[in-house]
C-alpha cells in the first residue's frame, strides 16, 4: 500500500477550501510578478498498517484499488486546483482607456453568467454604450469580490463604486433623467434587490437546487464530472455559511422561499404596466433587478420562481425579455423557455409573449440586429481568453444625450 503526498506552491494569491472552518492562503503577489506553479508528488511504503493489511486480505487486487485510487485524486486534486486558481501564466492586460471585465467563466446554458452581479455589470456596461474587455479568468479582486475592472491599471470593486467610478470617468449616468425622489426610490429597490432577493436566489441556486445548477458549471477535459461536482459543493458550502453569518440562512425552506416570493411580487407590483422599473426609459436599476429575475427565467428550471415569473407573474417575463432583446440579441432563447412544465398556465402565458412578439431571439427584427453590433463570444474558456464587446448598441439620441455628461 502507498501513502501519497503533495504540494504546490504559486507566486500568486490562493484560497483552498480544506473542510470545515479550514483554509490555506498565500499571500498577494506583487502586480508585476509572474505567477508560477511547482509541485511534487511522492508515493512511499506505508510500514505500519499490519492491521490494516490483516483485514483487507494480502489480495493484490487492494493493492491495485487503492493505488489508481490514490492516483485518481491526486490527479483531481491537481487538475483543481489548476482550474480553480487559474495557476498559469497569464497574458498581461492592457487596460488602457480599456475597461477590463473580470468574472466568472460562460456557463453550459443560454444564460450568460449565474452569478447575478455579474450579469447585472456587464448588462449596465451595455445600456450605458461603454466599450470592454471580458476576462474569464476566475482571479478575484484584492478585496476578494468578483465582479470588478480595470481601468488604466486602475483596480475598482464593489458594485455600487464600480458604478460611481464609470460616472466620475467615464461620464455614464444612466439615473441623469431622474428627479432626486425617483433616485432614492431606485436605491431602496436596488438594495431590496442586492441585500435580499439576491440572497434567496442564490439559496435556490445553490442550495435547493444544486444538482441542475452542477451540469451549468462549464467544465472541460478530463475528470469534468468531478471537477463539477467538487466545485458545486464548495460553492454550496461557502454560501450556506455567508447565508448563516448574514442571518437569512437560518430559516426553513419553506419560510426562504416564502420571503423570495415576496420580493418577486413587490417588483412587479413596482414594475406594472411600465416598460422599465422606473418608468419608460432605462435607469441603473433596471441592470440590477435584470441580472437577479433573469436567474429565475433561464438558469432555475422547475422551481418556484420560475413558476412564477413564467405564470402568474407575466410582466417581469416580459421585462426580461424585453431587456434581453435590446442588449443581448447573441443571447438566443428558445420557445420552451417560456413555458414551465408544472404551471397549468404555460400555454396561456406563451401564447400572451407572442402575441407581444417577445419570445425567440431568432425572432428579433433585422434593423434591431443591424443595429446591434456585438463581438462578445460566450465562451467558456477560464484561462483568460478575452472577448470585446463593440458597443453599437441602439439607443435612442434622447436617451444617449441623458445617459452621459
């Protein structure tokens, strides 16, 4: 029988998961420094284990086992690690009047991100005809936050600062038509959403429905199964420990989703009839409450609040989709996302999206595609593979003229 051992070092900022309440970390690395990574494995005679050996049996057959399967992990551990850490030597960023998008990788579905704040940013940098550069590289920031930019070398996190930084540079202001009440209403909705909603979409995500989110996780190569299956429960853990730190982890299942309904309705009691939450025209608002609902519409499948904003729940389908249409037409979809299976309402509500003409991405009109000129891939590459989005997005002069100084 083999004992196996091994290590790594990197020049690079790590955190590994162990266990419960364990971790390893290694301190920042300077910004000018390369990352690197070096490692041993060693496999030598375990000496004492007559008893263990005594109840296996002296089979070779053991021996064999627990030699591939000693092998098997080793070489999972190192492919995880590889992958989790991106430890590999990275192209420089050149973030000259550039912003730098770092997030998480294109997962296996039409949806681009599953992290809600992720999705949430680069749909603002869209509304707001800001060029960029994704880099799915998985590296967080120095605060540990992810999403977050560079921008002229530059290092901004933190949703709410990201956002202020745009406006003192770059001159965005997607909330320029709004009176200062209407403002202090989009802030109490925006943190209703950010400090609340997110966390119960996040549970069902993560928690109640794992398995379905473990086969989104875009994972390649050998071991994917596992990798997947590693990284969904790490996930999994450290959320249900935020979740318990925050205080909204200590409830049942029933009384968390009984709280995510709530503010499911109260968005659409405060989206109505209207076109966007605050009313016709876009605000930053509208970024945050489309990257949490659109969780719910294409990333949750047979759950409760797919449920409900596919059934009773119709206008916030709408707003999402309508959302969809104007600044991602590379995002297809398909008829069937609008249907959940167990709502006796599902031909009712995909008859009432077409009647609106706002199903199918296939169905988006050629001026709207002409005008919307886009080169962000939706790859999945976690080795930071870049992809520039071109904003030609088409907004109406008005509206331009509103959104920037």
């Amino acid at each position: 029988m083999l004992y196996w051992g091994a290590a790594f070092a990197c020049s690079r900022s790590l955190v590994l998961e162990l266990g419960r309440n364990r971790s390893l970390s290694v301190e920042l690395c300077g910004p000018d420094e390369q990352c690197s990574l070096c490692g041993f494995a060693l496999g030598f005679p375990l000496h004492d284990c007559g008893s263990l050996m005594a109840a296996l049996g002296s089979d070779s057959w053991w021996r064999r086992t627990l030699y591939v399967s000693g092998g098997a992990l080793l070489a999972a551990t190192a492919y995880l690690l590889h992958e989790l850490l991106v430890i590999r030597k990275q192209e420089e960023l050149d973030s000259k009047d550039a912003i730098i998008l770092h997030q998480f990788s294109r997962p296996n579905t039409s949806a681009p991100s599953l992290s809600p704040f992720c999705l949430m940013l680069e749909t603002y940098l869209r509304m707001g005809n800001l060029p960029y550069q994704n880099y799915f590289d998985g590296k967080l920031s120095p605060q540990g936050k992810m999403p977050w930019i560079e921008y002229n070398q530059e290092q901004v996190s933190g949703i709410e600062f990201i956002l202020e930084f745009l406006e003192e540079n770059l001159g965005v202001n997607l909330n320029r038509s709004l009176s200062p009440q209407e403002r202090a209403v989009s802030h109490a909705i925006t943190k209703l959403v950010e400090e609340h909603f997110y966390w119960t979409i996040a549970y069902c995500q993560w928690v109640d429905n794992l398995q379905e989110t473990r086969k989104m996780l875009a994972v390649s190569g050998p071991l994917s199964s596992l990798i997947r299956w590693i990284l969904s429960h790490i996930t999994s853990g450290i959320l249900k420990r935020e979740m318990y730190s925050h205080g909204i982890g200590r409830y049942s299942k029933e009384e968390m989703y009984a709280l995510m309904e709530k503010d499911m309705r109260t968005l659409a009691t405060l989206l109505g009839d209207k076109k966007y939450i605050m009313g016709p025209k876009l605000s930053s608002v509208d970024a945050t409450v489309f990257g949490h609902l659109a969780q719910a519409m294409w990333t949750l499948p047979g759950t409760r609040p797919e449920q409900l904003i596919k059934g009773e729940l119709i206008n916030l389908a709408m707003y999402c989709e309508r959302i969809r249409r104007k600044f991602w037409p590379e995002w297809v979809v398909n008829f069937s996302d609008f249907e959940y299976n167990d709502c006796s309402e599902t031909s009712d509500v995909s008859s009432h999206l077409l009647d609106c003409d706002l199903c199918s991405g296939a169905e988006t009109s050629e001026e709207e595609l002409t005008g919307s000129s886009l080169s962000c891939s939706h790859t999945t590459d976690t080795g930071g593979s870049k992809s520039l989005f071109d904003s030609d997005i088409e907004i109406e002069t008005s509206d331009e003229e509103q959104y920037k100084f």
